[in-house]
C-alpha cells in the first residue's frame, strides 16, 4: 500500500480548509484574523502550498468551532488507487 505524497495531502487539507471557511461565509481576511494567523498563510494553506504546524491546524479548528477530526474528514494518506 503506497502512501499519498505530501503534496497531495496539504491540497486535500487545503481544500477542506477553504470549504470549511467558505461555507461558514468567511472572507479569507476576516478567517485569517478570527484565526491570528496571517492572511497569505491562510491563502498558502488553502492552494497546499503550506506543512502547516499543529497548533495552526488547532486554531483553525476552533475558529470554525469543530473538532480536530472533523477538519480531516475526507482527507486520506492512501491514495484513492490504493485503497
């Protein structure tokens, strides 16, 4: 079973990021500042082009008012080929 390359994985949380943000009607300056993360880190998370630390992926969570697990829902190490 081969592992997703990291890219992969910082796109797919990325992406879930963005859709997270949006659905909750955030810009992504006022989702950045809710945060205190700044604004082009949020835009690099979002296009995966980020190895966002821990504590980040926490303060993103809690500004969307959900838990850790719930940000990775989606999100797979496998590659969809391998599974």
């Amino acid at each position: 079973m081969k592992k997703a390359d990291s890219n992969d994985i910082r796109k797919q949380f990325g992406k879930r990021v963005r859709e997270l943000r949006k659905a909750r009607g955030y810009s992504q300056e006022a989702f950045a500042h809710e945060c205190e993360i700044h604004r082009t880190y949020i835009g690099d998370v979002e296009r995966g082009e980020r190895n966002i630390a821990l504590d980040n992926i926490t303060k993103i969570a809690a500004t969307l008012g959900i838990e850790l697990s719930e940000l990775f829902d989606g999100i797979s190490a496998i590659p969809p080929s391998n599974k």
